[in-house]
C-alpha cells in the first residue's frame, strides 16, 4: 500500500475510512490495557510464588513495577522521534509484538531476577500509546478531535474491565502465568489485525530534520507553559493511578482481614472503576470538546478526588467497592481533555514527538507511584495510598481552576 502523508489523510480520509481507523486503533488500546491489566494487579501475589518474603513484599513490588516504568520514561522521547520519522503504524506493531514476547518471558520465570528482567524487556517495549494517539489525531478533524480521543481512551478503559477481571479468574483456576500468556497471545492476534486495517503514513523527514537539528524540542514545550502544564499534570496522575493499583490487593486483605481469593476479589473492584470510566469517558470527551476541557478537567479531578480519599477511611469492602465505582465515573474523564489540550497546542508533524514526551511522564509516574506505595505501607498503612492519592487529585483540580478560570468555556488552537 502507497503510504500518504498525515496531512493527507487528515484532509482527504473520508468518514468510512477514519471510523475503521478509530475503532482498530481503540481495539488495539484495549488489548494492550487488558493485557497489562491481566497480571499487573496480580504481580505482588506472583512475586510471593516465586520466594519472596511478606518482609520483604513492599521493596520488591516497588522495584518491579517502577524497573518498567523507568525504563518506559527513557525510551518515550525515542519512541516519539522514531513514530515521527519512520512512521507511526510502524511503532505501534513494534510495540504489540514486543510487549507479548516481554509477557511470554515473564511467564517463564523462575526466580523475582529473571522477573526483574523480562520487566526491563516490558519497559523497553512500550510505545503503542503514543504513537497511536498521534495517527489518530493527525487524521481527526478538529471538531472531532475530543470525541476521537475520548472513544480511544475508552478502549483503555475497558482494558481496565475486563483486564483484572478475566486476568482473576484464570490467575485463580490457572494460576498467574497462564494470565500471562493470554495476554500474549492477544497482543499477537491484534498485531495481525493493525498491519491489515490500519492504513499507513510517511516519515515527516523535513520536519524531523529541521527539529533535530537544535534540540529544540524541550525548549519549544517551555516556551507554551499550557504544555509544560500537561506534562506535569501527566506525571501526578499516572503517578496516583499507579498507588491505587499496586496497593489494592494488599489493602483489600487488610479491609476483610484475609488473603484468600484476593486476586478476584482486586479483579472485580477495578472492574468496577473500569466499566464506569467506559460508561462515561465519551461523555467527558465530547463534553470537553463543548464547554472547554480545562473545566472538565476540573471537575473529573475533584469528584475522583473526594472519592479515593473516602476509600481510604472506609473499613467496608462494599463500601469501598461502590466509591471505586464513583471514581471511576469521572477519574478516566481527565485524559480525554488533557490530551486534546497537547493535540490543540501541538501542530500535527510534531505531534508523534509530543506524545512521547507526554508518554515519557505517564512511564515517571507509573514508576514513582509504587515506590511511593511501598513507603505508605511501609510507614503508615495501606489506607494512606488511598487517601494520600485523593490529596493529590484535589490538589490538581485546584491548581486547574486557578490558572485556567478564564478560559474554562473558550478552547484555543495554538501550535507550536
């Protein structure tokens, strides 16, 4: 197939073509999300299977979910340049068939090491997000550029859903590394079906050029501090997802007092959190793109907030259960309007090498929210994930009406 240029197909795709574009692009998000989803929540229960102590359980889930994520964070911006240069659908099956294979390795382990290893390989791998966010919102028109992202973030959200769900129940009939291949496996088919349907696009080489011939490209984010914004905003929210994930299944055993079937008990309660982020994160997405995404930014922070803050000071699993249910309602509405604010203020050929910055802080996040984890449940108990990860929310909500009230109704368009 002829590839064409991003602004081509941003013109030219007709509604047939960038319906089918959105929706393999979506499908391709949920098998990643449910993939990680499948055995991430699981990996504190894995890592006691292969030896190691209860003492010593915080330390080691720290390093092996934050190993990842640090690697993830230097390789983003790479990642980002390569989709710019060489082309996005091309890092994007990269991604999915190298994260299955990180997978497949991770199943076979026999000692937390060889785990530590293949966890390194799983960060190297990273990049489908990114990449994909830039296809698609190349090919977006404007008006639709919140729907658009919106839709795609639900794949990610139900990846959520079924993710800990179905990786429950076969973690607890057939243990975790059988999780572990099956989310291999779905990666594999789903590489298949992106290089079949997803329709290709040329390296922007003058415009990879001309930026890599100053390194420019952090100095162009400092000069737009609504960019600079988004990034940090990135890091803190990814930071206190990571809390909430790697600290459920221990808290969970403290709250009802018992380690047995916690795997599915952790399954089914970010479920939860995942089938009302599906429900609503379209809603959020369209309603940003209407009254302004700063607004709902605001309002998605606050309402999560209040809610994982509550988790913590509840002594009820059902009660516990039914907020993350209400968290989930509006925490998956933040990233819908903040990536359509990077997309507004980025022009489209820089696009792939902003995403991989905005990934480079999700992966930061993602490694700093564990090992703050750790220190929690080390130094003062599990509720303090929770209630801890609710401050910051707040904090970020506030912070959003503060220095964006006046343009809380008014979307610009403002590229770099």
């Amino acid at each position: 197939m002829k590839e064409r240029s991003a602004a081509w197909i941003g013109k030219h795709m007709n509604e047939t073509d960038f319906k089918k574009q959105l929706a393999v692009l979506t499908a391709g998000m949920f098998c990643m999300s449910a993939s990680y989803n499948m055995m991430a929540p699981f990996l504190p229960v894995y890592l006691t299977q292969l030896g190691i102590s209860p003492a010593d359980l915080p330390l080691w889930t720290g390093i092996i979910f934050s190993v990842t994520f640090f690697v993830g964070a230097v390789m983003a911006p790479v990642w980002g340049r390569f989709s710019d240069l060489f082309g996005r659908k091309t890092m994007c099956l990269r991604s999915m068939a190298c994260v299955s294979i990180s997978y497949l390795l991770a199943a076979a382990v026999n000692d937390p090491y060889q785990l530590l290893a293949a966890r390194v390989i799983n960060g190297f791998a990273n990049g489908y997000m990114p990449a994909a966010m830039a296809l698609l919102t190349s090919a977006a028109p404007d008006k639709r550029m919140g729907e658009a992202l919106g839709f795609f973030l639900t794949g990610q959200l139900l990846g959520h859903i079924c993710g800990p769900v179905f990786g429950g129940i076969v973690s607890h009939f057939w243990g975790i590394r059988a999780s572990m291949i099956m989310g291999a496996v779905i990666l594999l088919a789903m590489t298949v079906l992106i290089f079949i349907f997803v329709k290709s696009y040329a390296p922007v080489q003058k415009t990879v050029r001309r930026i890599e011939d100053a390194p420019v490209c952090f100095s162009r984010v400092w000069r737009k501090p609504v960019l600079l914004e988004m990034l940090f905003c990135t890091f803190s929210f990814q930071c206190v997802i990571l809390m909430m994930q790697s600290g459920m299944a221990v808290h969970l055993a403290d709250l009802s007092g018992e380690r047995e079937a916690v795997e599915l008990k952790t399954g089914i309660i970010l479920g939860l959190g995942g089938a009302a982020g599906a429900l609503s994160s379209a809603f959020w997405g369209r309603r940003g793109q209407m009254h302004g995404y700063f607004c709902t930014m605001a309002i998605t922070l606050f309402f999560s907030g209040t809610a994982m803050f509550f988790q913590g000071l509840t002594n009820s699993v059902w009660i516990f259960g039914f907020l993350q249910f209400v968290e989930g309602l509006f925490l998956m509405g933040t990233m819908p309007s903040l990536n359509a604010v990077i997309a507004e203020h980025c022009a489209p050929e820089f696009r792939g090498r902003m995403f991989g910055m905005n990934a480079m802080m999700q992966q930061s996040g993602n490694m700093t929210g564990p090992l703050v984890t750790a220190m929690l449940l080390s130094w003062a108990g599990s509720a303090w994930i929770f209630m801890t990860g609710g401050l910051i929310l707040m904090v970020l909500s506030l912070h959003t009406v503060i220095n964006h009230e006046g343009k809380f109704f008014h979307i610009s368009y403002h590229h770099l």
